[in-house]
C-alpha cells in the first residue's frame, strides 16, 4: 500500500485564512516539518498522525497547522 512521506505534498480543502489587508491568502500547500523518526519508505520518514506541519499559501505565508481528516490506524510509530 502507498504510504506519506515528509517530502509529499498534502491537498488542503476550505482554508478560509486572511491576514491584514485586502488579499486573501488561503492555504495551497502543506509543510510538513516532522515525521517518523524510526520508521522509513524508501529512506524519507513516514507521516504519522497527529502530524506536525503547517500549511502555507500560494506565496509562502504560513496559516498555520493542518487537520488530518483521515488516516490508516493499522501501523503505530514513533
């Protein structure tokens, strides 16, 4: 089965973040910061929920954590 890595890229859903002004800046992407620290695919280390990341907008400003809405339970690391 696939699995996430530190180096995927998340779908973010109904950012609704603005900051100061008249742009909006809703969440594109997701940053994630850390992962697994004994558990690997391929050498990157695995995602695990909770996550820690932060999910950013088109122009890098950060809004800050994401919520995971679904994950595999089967597996548990650390």
């Amino acid at each position: 089965m696939p699995v996430a890595v530190l180096t995927d890229q998340g779908m973010v859903a109904g950012c609704a973040f603005t900051v100061p002004g008249p742009k909006p800046q809703p969440c594109v992407t997701t940053k994630w910061t850390v992962g697994a620290t004994r558990v690997t695919a391929n050498g990157q280390p695995l995602l695990i929920n909770p996550c820690v990341a932060i999910c950013q907008s088109a122009e890098q400003i950060p809004g800050g954590p994401p919520i995971i809405s679904s994950s595999q339970t089967r597996v548990v690391a650390t």
